[in-house]
C-alpha cells in the first residue's frame, strides 16, 4: 500500500496578478495606459437649454459585452522514466485567468523520494537505490481564488540498473524432457520449460545489488518424472557474467555447472555437508574442494539409478531425487542395498555416468604444474606430491621422493613413468613358515619381516572437472616387498579415486590467524614401521620463531604462498615441513605436508604426511550438558563411523551394541575421561572401584574447540594410571558430530559400526549369538544361527534373504541392556510373535537353562544344562564335572555329544561324553555316559539313568520381590543367616559371625543374583516351595561376561518366623526328619523331659540340657570348683566345656519345626534341620536309631542290644545273644526255646527314669504281664 507524501508549494506575493480583460475592438498601449491611469480632473457643468429648443437626446450606444475570462488550467511537465539513483524534474505550467492561492505536490509510493524547490513552479526528486522497477504517480494540487480545487496527476517510471545473463545447459541424467528449470539469484528469478531433449535457454535479469549474488538453478521434472528434481550451484552472478563474454551466454563450455544433472545434484547435496557457507566464489571453491569426488559419483549412481530404472523407487516418506541424497542417513542405506543387492549393476551405472559428457567433463588442459594428490574426506588417507613441467619430467613424493622421467597420454590416461619406485608403504609383519606359523629367534621373541609397496609407474585417469577441482583415478600399481623380495600373491588395491589440485588453489592461511594461538598438529607418513609421530603443540610468534611444547631446538615458520613452512633443528637433525591446507573444519585444516630432511641445507629424504591442524579454543570451559548426547566419529578418518553416546551418569555406550572397556565417564577440570575398571583377580572389565577392582586404563578428552555441532578433541589412552607403569598408549586429534538427541528409532550403519553382536533366547540346540558384520567388501552380512545372509539396511530395516523369502529386522525400543526388534518377512509385516528381546551382553542374556534334581529331596543328586553364548551348551552335574557340549534335538530327544576336537590329557580322568535327555510324564529321563581315561583313550565306560524333576531358570515356580524380605537360614557350606532388605543385603556367617554386604535383584521370577563388593555372585535359583521357604540350587561365579560357575549346590533356605518356644515346648518326644519324595525319613529322635534331661530312644544321651531365651542348649559340661559335671555351666570361665550344642527354632509348618543347630565348640558344626515332635511316644516302636542300647531290668540284669537298623544282636538275660531282625517296629527274634518272639516298646512307656517293652510269644499278643520294666 502507498503512503501520499504532500508537499505544500508557498505561493509568492509577487506571482499574484490581476488581470482586466479589454473589449473586443482592441487598443493600444497608451489607451490601455489612459485606462489603467487614475482619474485626476475637476467637476464638469453642461449649459441648460429651453425645453423646445433641447435637441432630442441621442441615445447611449450598446456597451460590448465583455469576453468570457478563460479557464485556469495546470500542466505537469517533466520526464516519465527515470533511472534509479538519479533526480528528476517536475515543472507546473499555468494557463487562464485568475488566481493561484496554493499548491501541493504529493505521490503514491512508499520510496523515500527527497524533494527540494528548484523554482516557484518546479521541484526536483531523488531516486533511491531501488532493486525493482517503480511506477509512481506525483499529483499537484492547485487551489484558485475562486476556491476551485484542480489536480493533475503525472507518472514518472523508476527504473532499476540491471545486468542480464543467459544460462544454456541441459537438464539431464539421461535427458529430462519439459523439465521445469528456475533460476535464483538474490531475490531474483527467472522459469522456463525445457524442450524435450531437456535443453533450456533462460535469461536472467538482476539488479545491480545482486551481481554477487550465487546463481543456483532448480530443474523439476514433468509430471511423468515428479521424483526428478535436480540443482546446480553455480558461482556469483558477477563471476558468470566474465566468464560468458560479450555475448552474455554462459554454456557448458564455459561452465559445466550450467548443465543440471544427477552430477550437479549429487555434489550439491554434499555442498551442503560441509558445514561451509556458501556466500562467494570463494566460499563455492572451498566447499568444492572439501567434496569428496568418489562419493560425489556414488550419489550420482543412485539418482541414476531412481530416475532410470524401473525397479527402483525412493524410499518411502522420501519426494524427490534432491531430498533423498540431502539426507546422508537415508542416502547411505539406499546406496548401501544397492550396492549389496546388486553390485555389478551399480558399477555399470556409475559407468555410465563417467562416459556421458553431458554428466561429467574430462575438460583437463595439461598435466603441469605443482600438485596434490589426495583424498578431502580423510586427513588419514594416502597423499601424494606431484610436480611436472611442460616437458613431463618433475617429481612424485610419497614415503621417498623419486625423479618423473616421462608423462605420456594413453588410452585417455595421464601415464606417469619414475626413474626408481616409489615406496607408497611401510611396515612390519610377523614372518611365517610353510604353515603359517609365527616363526621365533632364539629367545622365543617373533621375527619381523619388513613390508614395502613400491610402483614404478602410475597412470592418472580424468574423471570429472569443476571449477578446478578436479577428481581422478590414480592406479599405483603397487607390489608388495617383503623383505627385498617381490610378494607376488600379494593382491593389492592399487585404483583409489583422488582429488588433484594445484597447490596455487589450496586454502590460504593469513599470518593473524597463526599468531598467538596454541596449534595442535598431527601429521603422520605410511611408514608404520615407525613409532607413532608426536603431536606436537606449536605458538608462532611475530618475529618468525616458534615454540614447541616439549621439545629443544630452534624452530622458524614462515608463510610461502599458500603454504606455512616450519624449520626446527637442533643437534641431531633439521627439518623442513612444508604444510599446504587442503580444507577448512570448523576452525582447523586437514593438511598435506612435505617433509624434508636437510643435511647442510641439502634435500637428504622426502617424505609425504597427511593430518590435521587444530588452534585450542581460548576459555574453552566444557560442561555435563555438552557432554551428553550422541558423539559421531571420526569424521576424516578412514574407519567406520561410530556414534559415542553419553548418558545423564556420564556412563559411555558405544553404537547400539558395542561393549566398550571404557564405559565409566566423569568430566574433571574441564576434561572428560572414559575409565576402565579392571578385576585384579581374572583381569576382567567391572563396574565400580574396589580393593579388587582397580583402574586399569583411562581415555582423557582435552577439548579444542566447540563450533556448532563440531567437537574437537584432543584424546590420549593412558595405561596403568597413577602408577609407576604409567604410560600413553595412543594419542590423537579426533573430530565428532554431536547433537543431544541420544536415540534411536530405525537401524542404520552407523549405530551398527564395524562389527556388532547380539544375544538372544534361543532354543537348546540353536545359537543364541546373532553377528552383524561387513565383509572384505564393506557389504553387510548377518550370521543367524551359524549361517550368513548378505544383509542391508533398507528404510531404517535390516534386510536379508533366506531361500528366495525377504526378511526384514525393524527397530522397536531400546534399554540399557537389550533391544527390542521385530523379525518377521517382508511381505507378511510385523505381528506381535515376531518380537525378539537382542541383548548386547552375553551376562545380560536369559539364557535357556534347566536343572534335573529331585523334589524335596535335600541331598538330592542334580545337574545342569545350561545353554552357552555360542551355539553349544555346558553339562554339568552336582559332581563338578562340567563339559562343552554339543547339542542336538532328535525325535524330542536332545542329544549333547562332546565336541570332537574337545581337548583329551594323557592323565587318568573321568568325562561325561554323552548325555540324552527325553521328557517322562512331568518328569525327565537322562541316560549319561561317563568315560574313564588314561593315556589319552577310554579305559571304561558308566551309563546310568536317571529319573528326575525339571526346572527352567527364569520360567519356573515365580516369587516376588516382598517376598525374600527378612531372614533367611541358607546353607552354603557353612550355615549362613541372609537378611534380605529392598534391593540390598548382607549375609553372616553362623560360625565365625563374619558379615558381608551384597546387592540383589530377582531375574524372571526365580532367580535371585546377589553381587557381593568384590564382584563374586551368588545366583540362586528357586525350584521348589517347601512351604517355609525353598529348595533352591546356588552357583557360584562373578560379574565377567559369561563367567563359568565355580561350583554349585543344592539345598533348602528357610525364612525365619517369630516363633516363641517356651521350656514346655521342648518336653516331648521329637523325631528328626530328612524330606524326601518318598515323604519324611527318620534320621534321629530324642526325648526331652520336664527337667530338661534328654534321651535318645533307648539311651541316655551324652549332652544334657537347659532352656535359655527360647532355646534349648545341650552341653557337656565339667565344673572345676564342684569337681564334678553339670546341667548347665553358671560360671564359664570355671567350666570345662566338653562339648555344647544348640537348638534354635526359626520356622514352623503345621508340625514340622525347623532348627538351626550350632555346636559351639567342633568347628564350623552348624546345620539346619527338622523336626517333629510326637503326639504319642514311640508310637512307632523300634526304628533303625533304637538298635543300640544298654537298659537294666527290675532285677539289675541288662539288655543290650546292638545292630545296623535292620539286622542286630539282643543280649537277654540268662538266655543268652539272640540275633533278630527290625520289621514294622518291632524285633523279631527266636529264642533258646525254639518259639518265635516279637519284642515292641510299649508306647508312651518312657519316663525320665526308663523304658518298658513287652515280649510275647509269636501268634500272641502283648499282655501286661509281658511287660518288662527296663530303666536306662
């Protein structure tokens, strides 16, 4: 909208004029004058005549009527066009009669149009810098003393200064027909169609303030191409309008930019990788430069592919040709499926585009001049020095300086021919023999044998030139010495795509960005048979000296051109290196370097180096923010991206999977260290620091410099920290992407990695291990159960084949020990049963794992089937044998055989060779066969069979949490007391009350790991509930990944109840039982009575006791003071303690009572037991504990009897030793007589004095006269 700008005209005294209008007969000056003069004359009188004689009065003639006054009338002159920057002229002409009272001027544009007074009916304009065309409307406005208002409009056209260009090219990969071509330049454009063989003409009009601006054309494709769309970055205006001439015409022959094509695009798409803002034909030169030109054809390879193939789409979500090679992730995984799926095609296509000169220009004059050669993605690649004259001869640098004797055109290659071969490489290797083993001098040490790439010729093939930077193939030719001696199997890779630039082109670097800053410099040769090269830390100072962090010497830069050029010399040599800055990295270089070895100022040695340069950002200060996040790395270096990711605790993960030593980070003094924790005692990675848990190994990060999302680093590993062994084992300059976002949501490659691993459940028999690899081809490959897929990332999904069906992998969720992925074929989609859990720890995998034991058996026999990281399983029986088993399923029979490389001593020794397991019912059948050997053979062989209960780790009988809170009476070789509380614990030992603290979790319901302070483990598996608690298997290891269990056992854990036993409690007749399958076995009784007094069925016992605070304690005591023994010890210290032995109840089960019992004075006699305390004494008469006694009868003879339980001897007085056996509780025996008797304990006969039996004849039965009173 315009704003009216007024302008008020003053009208002048002097310009007011009054105009009398004359009659129509005219007159002269003089009578005008007479009737303008003022009337000055007296009063005039006529003579008076009679009436009669008056003459008869002439009549007044008719006055003229006056003329009408013409009309007032305006008229605007001046210019109706205008350049800008000019002013102008408008000039009001008046006509008619009458009066001017005032005049405006005003105009409709909204241009700061100044205006000043040139003359009473004339101003002038000026005419801003305008950058488009104006057409403005003035108005003056007029008001007349008659009050009439008159306007007058004039239009004044302001026009620009302009430049105009003409872009002829091609839109193309293959021709695209009625491409939409649009041209930008500022704020200027222009749009054409191309015809159909894709040629477009287009003239581009800009304003003279956008004559720098950069040209970029956009070719869209028609509707039968929408996917098409291609860009061509183009240099300024200003710079195109030169190189096009006097015609105004830029083609192809002048710029081969002006062609828009998959070339174009692919390299604009990495334009824009470079982190370089592209403002100027400088800034254009330098991201070029910073273009890798091999993948600058690999995108092109696959726009190629999409726009001309039929089986071939963009990926989906994704519009267009531009918006896919923009996105380096989807790019990557599209050109990586390609390649992997089809690589001959891929390499035929980029052919293709090589061969077309509408794609690629070979338009290289001459090989002269002074070049690099070498690789803008990687400052760790391979570079070359090249320098040739007119004539061919000059000189190639690479790990020595060689003369060029002659340079030849052949078959549209640049061959280079050398006086002597070049070395490109050294190295050492181990030597080997004809077997291919390490072959050692006489002090077992290995012997090197020294490696060399050399070529005597190379040959330099033009692939594509742009705005001087060039990419080429260079072929070496290399061959590999060993030793001096031709390698000829040696299969090298000689053909590597560089980029050759005049040295005149490299960065410039001006002497202010050196000065005073702290320079970080790695740059390292080929030679690898040489310790890794210093960085070195340089200042350079005003005066042309420097100074070297830690080193002697005098040290002189100077800047040469394009190059910096640092001379250091002390006593043992001088060295000049000459540096050339071959691109820009945030605020550092990659570099390519000459090193030369001056011996009294003359070349001795040449050598190439390659690097990177880095100042170290002043007050840099790093916080925990900064550092959490996803770090990509390294970027410029030859090996696979990585992502290092930080979590909020500063913990390190690598990718997805990788498990890394130095995973525990902390930032200190402004650096940030990843810390390796080490077991002191198998040298395995732990968690937290302990006495047996050490620092072994530390990655420190000096932070250089924080750019955007540009991390520079200066990184060292550092061994054995703090310690007299301390050492640097590696340093260098590191360069990562970083961003805060730290998830993932699709597979790519660089979460991947290298190489990556998996875990996941499998069945017995199955491997558990899932690879991802690359082959020696960078192409991916998935091994699945001990086969390999060739496999890409297609879409965010991994991808493979097995037997024509496509199987794809998506990424579902992610924690911190597993991920979850779906697994499933690509044409039926992802259902819920395809979900797998991957973990990235083998220690992490909940592994198949089974126990074969009896069921409330405490001494139950049991063994162990656990399946291994890899595809086999271990074996192993509550015997500690254990075997690496392999395993298979035959007819529902799993079938574990020892490997047949499995190692066989010569010594004598026992193995389980072959285990079958086949499901009984609810229970399971294993047949084992044991081998004895010696000398390496078997010797004899075992099968036995078995009947046994089953239990999955992870998928048996499931406990809570809540539910292990409290105490616990768990025997593990000794009896321990575990108090559980929430997530941590400790355990005492009964015997010596040692403590030790452990933290613990619950794993699928029934496992219980408890981690000790010193990384041992305690895995506890519950596989049965005995009402109080649970029978249980422990074993033993430590946190090391996959670590084997040391030994194992087999037992009950009871958890303590708050029982309160009174001293009536006690008194009765307690059997002590053994729980078995078969139901509780008798192993012990004992009769306690009112005074406390114990005896043992048919004897008194040896210990007797006393109640004390819910305890019955049974002792041997001997008072010292009294001379003689007693109940109960009041005094300790005046006792001689024989033996003494506790009972303790912790829980009750309807009538079983468990105790733990503690003998104070045998070491380490703790156990816990049941017992049962009998409604009716011996009820159950004789048992194979009452089978020893010595009781006296009312007359003082004695019975004694004696036996194993089942058969014995009863002594019966004056008769005589009868043997007898034990059946159904009573002693059957015949006697002197030769009848048949049966003798039985008459129950609930016992007193604290004795015992009565009864003895009757066989076929009778037990009357009181039968009845002998016996006394203990």
């Amino acid at each position: 909208m315009y704003i009216k700008q007024y302008y008020k005209m003053p009208i002048l005294a002097s310009t007011v004029v009054s105009l009398i209008l004359t009659g129509c007969g005219g007159s002269s000056s003089k009578e005008e004058e007479k009737l303008n003069a003022p009337a000055a004359v007296a009063e005039q009188v006529s003579p008076e005549l009679a009436p009669e004689l008056a003459p008869e009065p002439t009549p007044e003639p008719t006055p003229e009527p006056e003329p009408t006054p013409a009309p007032l009338t305006f008229t605007v002159t001046g210019p109706s066009e205008v350049q800008e920057k000019t002013d102008f002229s408008l000039t009001l002409a008046v006509e008619g009669e009458g009066t001017i009272e005032s005049v405006d001027w005003t105009h409709d544009s909204s241009l700061n149009l100044a205006m000043s007074e040139e003359s009473d009916h004339s101003v002038k304009f000026s005419v801003p810098d305008i950058n488009q065309d104006h057409t403005v409307s003035f108005t003056v406005t007029a008001i007349s003393d008659s009050e009439e208002k008159i306007e007058q409009v004039h239009s004044v056209t302001l026009k620009r200064i302009t430049k105009s260009l003409s872009l002829q090219g091609i839109v193309t990969d293959s021709p695209i027909q009625h491409a939409q071509v649009k041209l930008f330049a500022g704020e200027s454009s222009v749009e054409v169609e191309a015809n159909e063989f894709g040629e477009y003409t287009a003239a581009l009009e800009v304003d003279e303030s956008e004559i720098d601006e950069m040209i970029k054309v956009v070719a869209v494709g028609s509707s039968t191409q929408p996917e098409v769309e291609f860009v061509s970055q183009l240099g300024t205006f200003s710079a195109l309008l030169e190189q096009a001439g006097d015609d105004a015409i830029l083609s192809k022959s002048e710029n081969f930019s002006v062609n828009v094509t998959n070339v174009t695009t692919a390299e604009f798409a990495l334009l824009q990788r470079t982190d370089i803002e592209i403002t100027d034909d400088e800034s254009l030169r330098e991201a070029l430069l910073a273009v890798d030109g091999d993948e600058m054809l690999n995108l092109a390879t696959v726009i190629k592919v999409i726009v001309d193939s039929e089986d071939y789409d963009l990926p989906e979500g994704v519009s267009s040709t531009l918006e896919l090679v923009s996105n380096e992730e989807q790019a990557e995984m599209f050109k990586a499926a390609l390649q992997s799926n089809n690589p001959t095609y891929f390499d035929q296509v980029k052919k293709q585009i090589l061969d077309d000169d509408s794609l690629t220009s070979k338009d290289l004059t001459a090989l002269q001049g002074d070049f690099l050669l070498y690789h803008p993605k990687y400052h760790n690649h391979y570079a070359y020095h090249l320098s040739l004259d007119e004539s061919g001869q000059g000189q190639f640098v690479a790990q020595n300086s060689v003369e060029v004797t002659k340079v030849s055109y052949v078959d549209e290659k640049y061959v280079v021919e050398l006086a002597e071969p070049a070395i490109l490489y050294r190295s050492e290797r181990y030597k080997r023999d004809e077997n291919d083993e390490v072959i050692l001098d006489e002090d077992n040490v290995p012997l090197n044998a020294q490696i060399a790439w050399k070529s005597s010729k190379l040959s330099l093939e033009v692939l594509h030139v742009n705005q001087g930077a060039n990419i080429v193939e260079l072929n070496t030719y290399a061959q590999e010495y060993v030793d001096g001696e031709l390698n000829s199997a040696a299969n090298l890779n000689t053909k590597y795509t560089y980029r050759l630039l005049d040295k005149k082109l490299t960065e410039p670097l001006k002497r202010e960005e050196l000065v005073g800053k702290i320079w970080l410099i790695e740059a390292d040769s080929k030679d690898f048979r040489l310790p890794d090269r210093a960085i070195n830390r340089y200042v350079f100072n005003e005066d042309g000296t420097a100074t070297i962090e830690g080193q002697d010497g005098n040290t002189v830069w100077e800047l040469d051109g394009n190059s910096l050029v640092i001379v250091h010399k002390n006593e043992e040599s001088e060295v000049s290196t000459q540096y050339w800055f071959t691109k820009s990295i945030a605020s550092g270089f990659y570099i390519v370097a000459k090193e030369q070895q001056l011996e009294e100022g003359t070349v001795s040695n040449s050598a190439s180096l390659l690097g990177i340069m880095f100042p170290k950002q002043p007050d840099l200060n790093v916080t925990e923010e900064q550092l959490i996040g996803k770090w990509t790395g390294f970027i410029g270096r030859t090996q696979s991206l990585h992502d290092l990711r930080v979590f909020p605790d500063l913990n390190v993960k690598v990718g997805v999977a990788e498990l890394t030593p130095y995973a525990h980070g902390k930032l200190e003094n402004n650096r940030f260290y990843r810390q390796w924790y080490r077991s002191t005692t198998d040298f395995s990675t732990c968690y937290e620091l302990t006495s047996n848990c050490e620092l072994s190994a530390l990655m420190e990060y000096e932070f250089l410099s924080i750019e955007d999302n540009n991390y520079v680093v200066y990184r060292k590993v550092v061994e054995h920290p703090g310690t007299a062994e301390q050492n640097v084992s590696y340093a260098g300059l590191f360069h990562y992407h970083y961003t805060s976002e730290n998830e993932y949501s699709a597979f790519n490659a660089i979460m991947l990695g290298g190489n990556t691993t998996f875990f996941v459940e499998s069945e017995i028999g199955d491997s558990p291990t899932i690879f991802i690899r690359t082959d020696d081809n960078d192409d991916y490959v998935i091994g699945l159960n001990g086969a390999d897929y060739p496999m890409s990332i297609v879409d965010g999904y991994l991808q493979y084949t097995v037997e024509g069906i496509v199987n794809r992998i998506s990424w579902l969720n992610e924690s911190d020990d597993y991920i979850e992925v779906c697994v499933f074929e690509a044409s039926q989609g992802c259902q819920e049963h395809n979900k797998q859990v991957w973990f990235y720890k083998p220690e992490a995998l909940p592994r198949k794992k089974s126990y074969f034991f009896d069921k409330r058996d405490v001494d139950s026999i049991h063994y162990t089937l656990e399946q291994r990281w890899d595809e086999s399983v271990e074996f192993k029986s509550a015997y500690e044998f254990d075997s690496s088993m392999n395993a298979e399923v035959v007819g529902g029979k799993i079938i574990l055989t020892v490997p047949q490389d499995a190692y066989t001593p010569d010594y004598a020794f026992e193995r389980i060779d072959r285990v079958e397991i086949e499901d009984v019912g609810e229970k399971s059948k294993l047949t084992i066969t044991w081998n004895s050997y010696d000398f390496g053979q078997i010797q004899s062989s075992l099968i036995t069979q078995s009947i046994k209960d089953k239990v999955d780790a992870r998928n048996g009988i499931q406990i809570l949490p809540e539910d292990m809170i409290g105490q616990w009476s768990i025997p593990n070789h000794y009896l321990y007391t575990y108090y559980f509380e929430d997530g941590e614990g400790y355990k005492v030992n009964n015997f010596d009350d040692q403590r030790e603290e452990f933290t613990w979790s619950l794993d699928g319901g029934n496992v219980l790991n408890l981690v000790y302070n010193y990384y041992h483990v305690e895995r506890i598996t519950v596989v049965d509930d005995i009402e109080v608690g649970y029978q249980f298997i422990m074993e033993f290891g430590n946190t090391h990944p996959y670590s084997r269990s040391s030994h194992d056992i087999s037992d009950w854990m009871v958890k303590h109840q708050p029982l309160e036993f009174s001293q009536d409690d006690y008194v009765g007749r307690w059997l002590r039982l053994r729980l078995s399958p078969e139901g509780p076995q008798l192993t012990a009784a004992m009769e306690v009575y009112d005074d406390m007094t114990v005896h043992h069925g048919t004897e008194t016992a040896t210990l007797q006791g006393y109640y004390e605070n819910g305890q019955l304690i049974l002792g041997h005591y001997y008072d010292q003071q009294l001379g003689r023994s007693v109940r109960k010890c009041e005094d300790r210290s005046q006792c001689s303690i024989y033996d003494e032995y506790v009972y303790t109840p912790i829980a009750q089960s309807g009538s079983l009572v468990y105790f733990t019992g503690a003998n104070r004075v045998e070491s380490g006699a703790h156990e816990f037991f049941i017992m049962r305390k009998q409604e009716i004494p011996f009820e159950d008469g004789f048992t194979h504990i009452h089978t020893r006694f010595n009781l006296i009868d009312e007359n003082n003879n004695a019975w004694v009897g004696y036996g194993d339980g089942f058969k014995g001897f009863l002594t019966i007085p004056f008769r005589g030793e009868f043997e007898y056996e034990l059946y159904d509780g009573k002693i059957l025996l015949t006697l002197d007589d030769g009848h048949d008797y049966i003798i039985e304990i008459v129950p609930q006969s016992n007193t604290v004095e004795g015992i009565s039996f009864c003895m009757y004849q066989s076929g009778f039965a037990c009357t009181p006269e039968k009845v002998i009173r016996l006394r203990y």
